[in-house]
C-alpha cells in the first residue's frame, strides 16, 4: 500500500484495487472508504507513521457497498471503537442480508471486468448510521452526503463545501484521465450522478480510483461531465 499526501490534512492510501482516505480534524480521524478485507494493518501502520493514533478514528465513511471500499471497515472499527456509516439503500448489501445487483458491463469495460474480479470476499459489516442526502457528519467543518445513485443504488459523494473538497466513491473515477466510472449498474443514472457531484465545483476532488486532483478540479470536472457519454466510452 503506498500513502499519498493529497492535502496536509487529507491522505491517500493506494492498494493495489482501489484507494481509501484519512481526513484529519485535529486529532480527530475520519477514514472514507476502508479498503479491501486484507487492508486494516496497512492502515494503521500508515496512520501510525504520520504520527498519528489509529485509535482516534472517530467514524468509517463507506460510499458505497462493494467489497473493495468496506472490506476493512468492522476490523478497525472494532479494534478503534469507530461508527461506520454508509447510505441507507446499501447498508443491507453491506451488513450482508441482500447481494448487489450485476452492472451493466459495456463492451470496453470488459476486459478491465476480467482482471478485477478478484477482489476477496469481504464479511458482513455492520453499519452503525444509515445516512441520507444532504445529511451533515461530523467532520470536516460539516461535511455533506450527496447521494449518488448509479454505480450501486446507494452510492454516494461527501462534500466539504468549508475546504472544497470532494469524494466522489466509484460515481468518477481518475484513471489516466476524469471520466464516468466502471461497471455501474445504471450507466445513465451514474452520468446523472456524476454532473450532479461536478455542479458542487470542489476545489479538490478524490476517486475510489485514480489519481486525485488537487487543485482546479470544478474546471476537470466540468470538461468530463459536459462530454457526451459515448465519447466518455470512446476514451475509457
């Protein structure tokens, strides 16, 4: 796993699928997202070389119900007395009571949907708070859930209007270049979702994969959304 500064109180922790975060408030901890079922020691160790306290993590921020993304999230959130939150329409996905819908897999995304259905399994994870749109957490200065539905019925973005920040889950992704993410189960609903996240004009904008942008992104965003779909495809 490698650790990334994105912003001095925002890391980044890459895993070989997909990424999580560390925002800091203080000594306060939030993670968004928790990685893949294997990532709770990397975690810990990164948080510990920024000298901080696995401990503090206050709260487990999952944008949506895929194994990738919350994997990890009840082993921290049991050792560090953390609240896991996740939105309402993937919290029973989540917990294990119902399995996720199948995305829609266009042509292109193919051969990348072969060589990433690996992911390990994860448990059933508890989810403390279902959240909603609009909903207001504890963190950040009063960040903001932005439902938005597409990827998974429940995924969702959480914005720190305070510090022009944006996490967008799977919804966008940045790899190589911004574009509409992989393997949605509503491929429109998910180019819905991703102008909606791109209207909010962060400053700052974190995928669940790729690279982030740190600076400028209302105009990164802005460029991709406004691009008809099927270029979006052509350019995948």
């Amino acid at each position: 796993m490698d650790l990334v500064e994105v912003l001095p109180r925002l890391h980044m922790f890459r895993f070989p699928v997909g990424q999580a975060y560390l925002w800091r408030d203080g000594s306060d901890l939030t993670l968004i997202d928790a990685g893949g079922i294997d990532a709770a020691p990397a975690i810990e160790d990164a948080i510990r070389t920024l000298g901080r306290d696995p401990g503090r993590i206050s709260r487990i921020v999952l944008t949506h119900g895929h194994e990738d993304h919350y994997g990890a999230a009840q082993e921290l959130a049991d050792r560090h007395g953390a609240e896991i939150l996740a939105h309402g329409w993937d919290a029973a996905v989540i917990r294990g009571e119902e399995t996720i819908a199948a995305p829609v897999i266009l042509d292109w995304e193919r051969p990348l949907w072969e060589r990433t259905r690996t992911v390990p399994a994860a448990p059933p994870t508890r989810v403390d708070r279902e959240l909603a749109d609009g909903d207001v957490l504890g963190f950040g200065g009063g960040a903001r859930v932005v439902h938005a539905p597409g990827h998974t019925p429940g995924s969702i973005g959480i914005h720190l209007p305070d510090h022009g920040v944006l996490f967008t889950g799977d919804c966008v992704a940045g790899v190589g270049e911004v574009i509409l993410g992989v393997f949605n189960i509503d491929p429109a609903l998910a180019m819905a979702s991703f102008r909606r996240l791109a209207a909010l004009e962060p400053d700052t904008v974190c995928f669940g994969h790729g690279e982030p942008v740190a600076g400028g992104a209302a105009a990164v965003l802005r460029a991709s959304a406004d691009r008809d779909p099927g270029l979006q495809v052509e350019h995948g």
